[in-house]
C-alpha cells in the first residue's frame, strides 16, 4: 500500500473553459478551500482554458498520472460508455430539478465505470440548459441542412448528421475562432458558452430549445487520492461537497443573466418556433431510442429510476 503523504503536495488540474467562466471559478474556490482546509498540505493548481490539455485529453492525463486531478464534459466518455451520455440524451432532464435527479439516479454507475478504471469522481456540475446558436434565422429543422455545426459529444454530432448539417469538432476555447473566421456558424450550447464566446460577435440568433443539461465532471486518480493521509483526503471530499452544492447554485442564479447578455449584446434570443420544437422533439425521440438501445437493461432501469423520483 501507498504510504501517506506527510510533506507538501501539489497537484495539477487541467480544465477546458474560460478564467471567467463559473465552471473554472468553482474550481479555484475549490482548490482554495483545500489549500485553506490542509494548511496547505495539499494545493491544486487549476490550468483553465485547455492551457494544460485539451478537454479530450484530461482523462488519459489523468489515468496515467500526467495530472492527478480533471475536469471534463461527463458526455465525452459516451463513446466508451452510453452511460457517461445520459444526462444528453434530449428532452428528458430540462430543468435543474430534473438533471439533479437523474444525476441522483445514475451516479452509482458512473462512479462504478470510473472506478473501474482507476478514477474517483469527485463532484460533478451542470451547464444551462442547451439552445441553438445560428448565424441565421432557423424557423424548422430543415433550415440547419448545410449549416456547418459544431459537435461537442456524440449526441451532438448525431444531431449534425439528422439535420444534414456538417458536424465539426471544436473545443469551447476554440469556439470564438471558429466563429470568427466562419469555420462553424451554428451549434448546440449553453448561455454560458455563447458568452464566455462572445458569440454575439459572430453570430446573430439563439434560440432557447432548453434540450439537455450536461455536466462536468471533477475526477481524480484514486492512486493519488490513496496517497494522501485521511486528514486530507477527507478535507478534499468535504471541499468537493461543498464545491458540488455550490455549482449548481450559480449555475441555476445565472442562466437567465446569460441568455439577458446575449440579447444585449445585440442577439435575438427567444423560444424556438412550434415547428422548429417539433423537429427537436422528433430528433430528440430518435436520439432516445438509440440511446436506449445502445444502453440496455442496466440504461432502461436508470431512466426508470430517475422517472421514479
């Protein structure tokens, strides 16, 4: 067994957004919390805007030791596991309500699939809720076709390919470029990431379809975790706790001042039309039923669950 961990520790957090944005200030909190709570035994250096790593690559740094502690897009991993991708599957958690009990009744199974790995997931925080971005006007699904359409996720990029438009991966800290410079001119985000973006610079209309909540997850390696002395592993998961409640709180007080900005700015943010609704709901029945097929019983029991709460 790992020894404690009597000197100074430090560790490295690599994390894909914005300074400013509130998913990177919870983390600084955090970092400070644990710093404070361990008389700084323990310190965390938080490397924000994929300075360290991209999103893609935080978990593999992670797992291999190159940092001892990340944070990513939880729906990222869906590809290794339909499971990390439930909270994206479209219309069936809108509201913070609803996404905190379908965290509730999928946490055993990501925390189990992380562990399995070597990973122990910390907290996790959610994103506003998901609207469309668009350098035009969108009355129905049929005006994305040919749309140059950033993907973020599986869910994202299967969305692209059923309107006909052209998925592109972007990173959010290559989003303001892209727009810039006309690589992508619509996508599926949050409030959040238009303005951390200022999109309103590129584009012109936002369209508040309130799919999906996604979250972040914080997660760090348990070889790591193992070597710190009790004291400090249960400062950390006290911090994490604390960081978690925390997270959600701002994220719901600030999703209408988002959406506020982006119409100040200069914007046109609103619902979208019955028949654009229509096309996202029929899209979002599509996505669900692959989704469930790819899921499986133990998929079928978790939406169970949640449904149940």
């Amino acid at each position: 067994m790992a020894a404690p961990v009597l000197a100074q520790t430090k560790w490295d957090l690599p994390a894909g957004y914005a300074a400013g944005n509130y998913h990177t200030e919870n983390l600084v909190k955090f970092a400070d919390d644990v710093k404070a709570a361990t008389a700084g035994k323990l310190t965390i250096a938080v490397h924000a805007n994929a300075s360290l790593f991209k999103v893609p690559e935080i978990k593999k740094a992670v797992l291999t030791g190159q940092a001892q502690i990340g944070e990513l897009l939880m729906s990222l991993l869906e590809n290794e596991d339909p499971v990390f991708g439930v909270d994206t599957v479209p219309f069936v958690a809108t509201s913070f309500d609803d996404a905190m009990k379908l965290w509730k009744a999928s946490k055993a199974a990501v925390e189990k699939r992380m562990a399995a790995q070597g990973l122990k997931v910390l907290y996790v925080v959610p994103w506003p809720p998901q609207g469309l971005y668009a350098k035009k006007e969108i009355a129905a699904i049929e005006d994305m076709k040919g749309l140059k359409f950033r993907a973020y996720n599986r869910g994202t990029s299967r969305i692209a390919e059923l309107v006909g438009a052209q998925p592109l991966t972007i990173q959010a800290a290559e989003v303001p470029q892209a727009a810039a410079t006309g690589v992508m001119n619509a996508f599926i985000s949050s409030g959040s990431t238009g303005y951390d973006s200022r999109i309103w610079e590129s584009l012109t209309h936002f369209y508040d379809t309130q799919a999906w909540l996604p979250k972040n997850m914080v997660f760090v390696n348990q070889k790591a975790f193992d070597a710190l002395d009790k004291d400090t592993q249960a400062a950390l998961l006290k911090a994490a706790a604390e960081a978690e409640t925390r997270g959600w709180k701002v994220a719901r007080e600030k999703t209408q001042w988002y959406l506020e900005q982006l119409a100040a700015k200069g914007m046109k943010v609103g619902p979208p039309s019955a028949a654009l609704a229509a096309g996202f709901k029929k899209i979002g029945e599509t996505l669900g039923k692959e989704w469930a097929d790819r899921a499986g019983a133990e998929g079928a029991a978790l939406l169970e669950a949640y449904r149940k709460m």
